[in-house]
C-alpha cells in the first residue's frame, strides 16, 4: 500500500473557523456529503490492506519469473532514480487498483459538489482527480524498461519511463485541509471526521514501512540500486 503512503499525507484534523466564514446551505451539505464520503473510502480502503499486500507479493513472484536480477550492474545515479520511481508506479498500480471500487464511487461523490470558495473546491475536484488517475494507472512494462536501459550500458532510460515518472509526479492527492472544512461542518459528523483522521494516520502509519519494504523488495528481485 504505498501509494497512500506517499500520496495521502495531509489529514483532516478539526480546527478553529475563520471568524468572518459564512455558511450557505451549499456549503454544508456539500461538506457533509464530501466527510461522509471520504470516510467511506478510508474504510474501504482499510478492509482491503491485506488483498492489496496479497496484490504486491503477486506482482514481485511474477517478475522473479519474468525478469530476476535484470538490472545487476546497474549504476546508482539520476538515471537509476527514474527506474526505482517506475517501480513505485507499478506498486501504486497494484495498490490503488485494488482499491479502484472504492476510489470510483468517492470521485462519483465528490464530482458532484460545489462550494461557495473555489480554494476549497479546486483542492476537492483535484483529489478526486488524482485518485482516479491513479486508480487507473496501467502497470508499467518494467522488464522491458530495464532491458532498454541495459542496452543503453545504463546511460540512457527509455523515454516512455521519464514520461512515465513526470506524468504520475504531477498527480495532486491532497485531501481539504481542516481549516477551509470547519466552518460548514456539522456536529453529527464531527465524530465521523476524527474516526477518519485515526483511520488515515493508521493507514499511513502501517503503509510507510510495509509500502517501503515492498518497494524495496521488488528493486531487490530487478537487481536495481536503489
């Protein structure tokens, strides 16, 4: 799981209103609708942990078959560092596909809202965008990238690979911060907010070293630096 360990790093926590906020009707039901869906996504999320482990120990036993120690010899340099992120590409791949049913009816959810701040609304639109871009990423060709690479003598990694790695670095997955939500927060989901916020720190806590062992795993299989 370490797509969300890398990628969700900014947590709803329960803060003071600015003092001149003015609820609308909007604004609340939209906020209500948006805490309840996210916490449905963090749960779902949490139920699926170990398939999602089960998915990555997949992915590493099939490139032992395909490919093992591929990439022995290989330099530890700028150009290694697009290989090890093609890496990470193919675990969030795994990982957020996993959780793509989960993702798909959160982004269905939160498309559909609107608030009066258009901060509060673009940071909304754009995390559901970016779940989805990474719910639906396709699994790179790892195999072939680091036979292409090696052909090179490890100077040159393939286009398709530094592409790779600028498009899925620009993906923005940044939940609302607490204080644009505040102000148009219920009281009946303020308990539902802070079960949220322990299930992300949760998830965040477990996914930083198993998603980095992983990581770490799969290098170890390609035989690539780190």
């Amino acid at each position: 799981m370490l797509g969300r360990a890398i990628m969700i790093v900014t947590v709803l926590v329960l803060g003071m209103a600015p003092a001149t906020a003015i609820a609308t009707p909007q604004d609340v039901s939209a906020t209500h609708a948006y805490i309840r869906a996210n916490y449905a996504f963090t749960r779902a999320t949490e139920a699926k942990v170990k398939i999602a482990q089960t998915n990555v120990e997949s992915l590493n036993r099939k490139l032992a078959q395909q490919c093992p120690n591929v990439g022995v010899g290989s330099p530890q340099n700028d150009e290694s560092q697009h290989l090890s992120y093609e890496v990470v590409v193919a675990l969030w791949s795994v990982t957020y596909g996993t959780d793509a049913g989960a993702i798909k009816k959160f982004v269905a959810s939160v498309k559909r809202l609107h608030w009066s701040s258009p901060k509060l609304a673009r940071i909304a639109q754009s995390y559901a965008s970016g779940l989805h871009e990474l719910a639906t990423l396709q699994m790179p060709d790892i195999c072939d990238d680091v036979l292409a690479w090696k052909a090179t003598g490890f100077k040159t990694v393939p286009a398709v690979t530094a592409a790779l790695d600028r498009r899925v670095e620009a993906i923005e997955t940044k939940t609302i911060p607490s204080s644009l939500l505040a102000p148009y927060v219920q009281p009946a989901d303020r308990g539902i907010l802070a079960r949220t916020t322990r299930l992300e720190a949760k998830l965040q806590r477990t996914e930083t070293v198993v998603g980095f062992n992983d990581w770490d795993l799969v290098l170890e299989t390609l035989g690539l630096n780190q």
